[in-house]
C-alpha cells in the first residue's frame, strides 16, 4: 500500500473504488441520483469474509437437500442447519435474531416466509417447501434460500416454484453495475405477473455481509431506471416472494413471525446473496 492514494483513502475510510468508478459515482451523486453510501461498497477483505461464509451457507443448504423428504420435521431441518454450521466453525444467522427462536426458516405452502421449525410440523407428499438459510462466518453474513417439492406436486404448485426461480434469474440478469435498483423490481414483476402471480411487497431483499439486514432495500416491484445506482462492490440478496393468488400478506399474532399468503394459497421464494461487479453480478451463495 505504497501510492499516496492509497494512503489517502486508508486514512480517511473513504472509497472502496478505483479513481474511474469514484469519479462515476461523483457524476450520479451530483446529477441527482441516489447513490449508496460508501460504507455499502464492499472492501476487497470484506467480499472475500462474505464469500467464504456464502461457502458454507451453500454447503448448508445441499446438505438439506440431500436428505429432506415426506415425513421429516421441520425441527430435524432445523437440526441439521445447526450442526453442519457449527461443525464448519460457523454460526446461523437467525437464531436469537430479534428473538427468532431457531437456526433456519422453513416455510411450507401459503406460508410466504420466516416459517418457525417445529416437532409438529412434518413434510408430507406435495409440499412446496423454502428452506431459508443465514450464516455468520468470521463476523460475515451470507443469506440464500431455495424451494423444495416433496415428492410430486400438483401442476400449479409445480408452476409457481419454477416461475419464483425464474423470476430471481431475471432479477439477477438485471443486476448491473451503474444501472438501477429499480431495474431488478422491475424485471421480477414483469415475469412474475406476466405468468399471472403476484409479488410480495411488504417483504423484499437486503444489503448483507457486514449486518445481516444493510441498506437497501430491494424491492421486487419497481421501475427501469429509478431509485438507487447499482455500485461495483455492493452486496445485497435478491429473494423474490412469489404468490399463486393476491400479494397481501399477514403475520401470526401468536408467535410474531409466520408470515403467510392472506388467501392462504401457496408461495414460492428463491433467494441469492449477489455482488455487484463491473463484469456483471456475481453469485456469494445460491
Ligand atoms: N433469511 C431471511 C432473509 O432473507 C431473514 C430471516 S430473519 C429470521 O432476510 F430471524 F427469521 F431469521
Ligand atoms: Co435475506
């Protein structure tokens, strides 16, 4: 770290970027749009502590899909998400997350998301099922989720599970470095709708790595070119909720979380944790 630049910039914290992209991001900045702050743009350090915790976020949930099937508890998932994690020197993110009880959210059918495991709750033939795992590994956050059909399911079900992947992939695609925010909401809901489901809006994707909850908020319905540029080095999830029937949802009063459709037909989630680089968006765990 020899060049006064360099110096420069350690002293005072303040870019993670080359000359060109700061010059880029003071172009945006003073042209009026909303740029991320910079403690948003990752360090060369921090993508390498979010992708070696995204390793075994993706170990995590492979193991997961080796083994889940009908008749298995959610509460076994749940065990499993612990013990890989652990053995791997690594923490799940949800446990005691603002008082979530559990190390893994599982979330069957009309239930959207932050499904509780439990001792009763088992996987039966025809279940769409998200299994939504967060790992801390070195102080780095990872977050990705997938869905899994137990057994065979009906056509619609069948349907729903492939249209969420997609519209993730579509999402994904729209993941560039000096566009918009607004450009992945966008992308999502076009597919989405345009197949005749419905995109969650209370609920959406996250800045990760540092906090497992950062600025922004990526929303999965929006506009081409609006809101937030798109920064080489930010980290954010993109994690479609997609609904077979109307997008409202409704939370559990009894145990805070349970988030399910409000016409309790069923849901899909797909989830990455995703990098923002100049050769296009790279995937930190899937
Ligand atoms: N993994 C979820 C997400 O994508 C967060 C779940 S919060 C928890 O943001 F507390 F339920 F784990
Ligand atoms: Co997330």
């Amino acid at each position: 770290m020899g060049s006064f630049a360099d110096r420069f910039k350690r002293i005072v914290k303040e870019t993670n970027l080359t000359p060109e992209q700061e010059a880029k991001y003071q172009s945006f900045k003073k042209r009026g749009y909303r740029v991320p702050s910079k403690r948003l743009i990752k360090s060369a350090s921090d993508i390498e502590g979010i992708r070696a915790s995204g390793v075994i976020n993706t170990g995590v949930l492979d193991y997961v899909a080796e083994r889940i099937k009908a008749g298995v508890s959610t509460a076994e998932i749940d065990k499993w998400v612990y013990d890989y994690t652990t053995e791997h020197g690594a923490i799940p993110a949800p446990l005691n997350y603002e008082g979530f009880p559990k190390s893994v959210c599982v979330s069957i059918n009309h239930v959207v998301c932050h499904g509780i495991p439990s001792e009763e709750t088992i996987l039966k033939e025809g279940d769409i099922v998200n299994v939504d795992v967060s790992t801390i590994y070195n102080g780095y956050y990872s977050d990705a989720s997938r869905m899994f059909i137990i057994g065979k399911t009906d056509a619609g079900r069948e349907r729903l599970v492939k249209v969420a992947k997609e519209a993730l992939e579509e999402g994904l695609k729209a993941a560039r470095a000096w566009h918009f925010l607004g450009d992945i909401g966008a992308a999502v809901q076009q597919h989405v709708e345009g197949n005749g489901f419905s995109v969650v809006r209370d609920f959406g994707g996250h800045g990760v790595g540092i906090k497992f909850h950062e600025d922004p908020f990526v929303s999965h319905v929006g506009k081409k070119n609006t809101g937030m540029v798109l920064v080489p080095g930010m980290v954010f999830t993109i994690e479609p909720m997609v609904n077979m029937g109307r997008y409202e949802i409704d939370i559990d009063e009894k145990d805070g979380w349970t988030v399910t459709t409000i016409d309790k037909k069923p849901s899909a989630q797909w989830e990455y944790t995703v990098l923002i680089t100049e050769e296009g968006p790279e995937i930190l765990t899937y």
